[in-house]
C-alpha cells in the first residue's frame, strides 16, 4: 500500500482520512506520518521480539544489516549506534572478529554474571579476543582486550530501527508484509480520532485491536520453513 495515492484514494494518508471524515487541512499530512512511524516502531519491537531465530528487517532498507569497525589496541570497550545510513541500531545479534589467518570467527557472548572472579581480573592480559559483554545498550566489552589494531576487525550483525515515512513520501510503502499494511491505515486514524474526538473512536479501537491480533499471528507463525522439535529437558545426573 503506497503511503500517498491521490488518483483512486488508495493510499495510506488517502484512507486514514476517509476513515476520519475530514480533509488535508483538517488533519494535515504530517500528522499521519507521525502516526505512521509510531505504528512502525511497533511493529519493529514485535517483529524482534518475537523470535530471536527471525532476523526481521525493514525491507525498505538498501545495505544489509552487517557493518565493520576497526579493532584498536588496547581498546576494550566498542559502541554501535547507527549503521551506515544513520539508521538506529536496537539490537546486537552477533560480533566476530578478523583473526591473523585474515577470516573471522565468532566471538562468544559473556555475561558479567558468568564470570565467578574479579571482572578486572579475568582475561586480563591483553590478546587474541575470545568473549564479548554487552555492557550498555549496543556497548561491547572485549576479553581479552585487544594488542594489535586490525582495520575492520570487528564485523558486526544487528537490528535497527525501521525506514520512516517523510511528508514528501508517495508510492513509498511500509517496509513490512502487506498482510500488515492496513495496520497503518487503522492506527493513524485511531489517533486522529483520539485528537480530534472524533465519533468513530470506539470503532477504530475495535479495529486495532484485530490489527494487533493479525501481527501476533504473522509474526507466531512466519518461520513455516522450520521444523519444530521438542527437546527433552537435560537432568543432571549427580
């Protein structure tokens, strides 16, 4: 569903406001894109956490999910906020690291909580990576801290925030399936009805109510190309 399509009326901004019943100048464009990028940032949080098998990703985006940073000597602590194109990044999937052979290889993830002595004590000598702690929103910790400067020797998998509608945006469409677009359509509307105390507000609640019961089951049910196996729970036998 394309964002704005004046010629038919299909479009998002077009039936959010056939919903409400008013005009552009009673609820402007940039309201809507407003509600639109909300209900985007929803979905973005759902769909990541949903499934942490599921690498969601906003299909608008141009560059894959995967960047690289340099590894400096005796730098410890590394920071990932933005990818390439200045987009968020909520969620750090996985880190490996340029070995001397020049091919990369997983780094383990490690907890503070894991670690039964001093943090300051452990891998404490500088060297060869081996674990990485998220120590802070998207901040790596690297044990042992690193003794040589490598460039990009750190690369990178992550999630990121969605790819938000602009006012000026016309056949640009939300970056999700289209099974979800009228989510969009309904939310906005909602909120305009909720600003403008609107008459139809009940009966739009209704109706975000089953767009949010249609993202559960999307989202429950994407990964039909896997086979669900269920393990038996593992007895110590001490």
């Amino acid at each position: 569903m394309q964002f704005s399509e004046a010629t038919n009326n299909t479009g998002i901004v077009q039936q959010v406001r056939g919903l409400m019943r008013v005009d552009a100048t009673q609820y402007p464009t940039y309201k809507i894109v407003n509600s639109v990028n909300n209900y985007l940032d929803t979905i973005t949080g759902f769909a990541i956490g949903a499934d942490r098998r599921f690498q969601w990703d906003d299909t608008n985006h141009t560059k894959l999910p995967i960047g690289t940073t340099n590894l400096t000597a005796t730098q410890s602590d590394y920071s990932f906020l933005t990818d390439e194109q200045g987009n968020s990044i909520v969620n750090l999937t996985r880190i490996d690291i340029l070995d001397d052979t020049g091919d990369y290889r997983k780094l383990i993830p490690i907890d503070e909580a894991d670690i039964d002595i001093a943090l300051d004590e452990f891998q404490k000598d500088n060297g060869d990576p081996v674990y990485y702690d998220k120590i802070a929103d998207n901040i790596i910790r690297l044990y042992p801290t690193p003794d040589t400067s490598v460039t990009a020797g750190l690369k990178f998998y992550f999630q990121r925030s969605a790819s938000y509608f602009d006012a000026t945006d016309t056949t640009k469409e939300p970056g999700v399936s289209p099974l979800l677009h009228r989510g969009f359509v309904i939310n906005a509307a909602y909120d305009g009805a909720l600003e403008l105390g609107l008459a139809n507000l009940q009966p739009l609640s209704v109706e975000t109510q089953k767009e949010e019961m249609k993202m559960t089951k999307y989202f429950g049910q994407r990964n039909t190309d896997e086979t669900a196996v269920l393990m038996p729970p593992h007895v110590n036998a001490e």
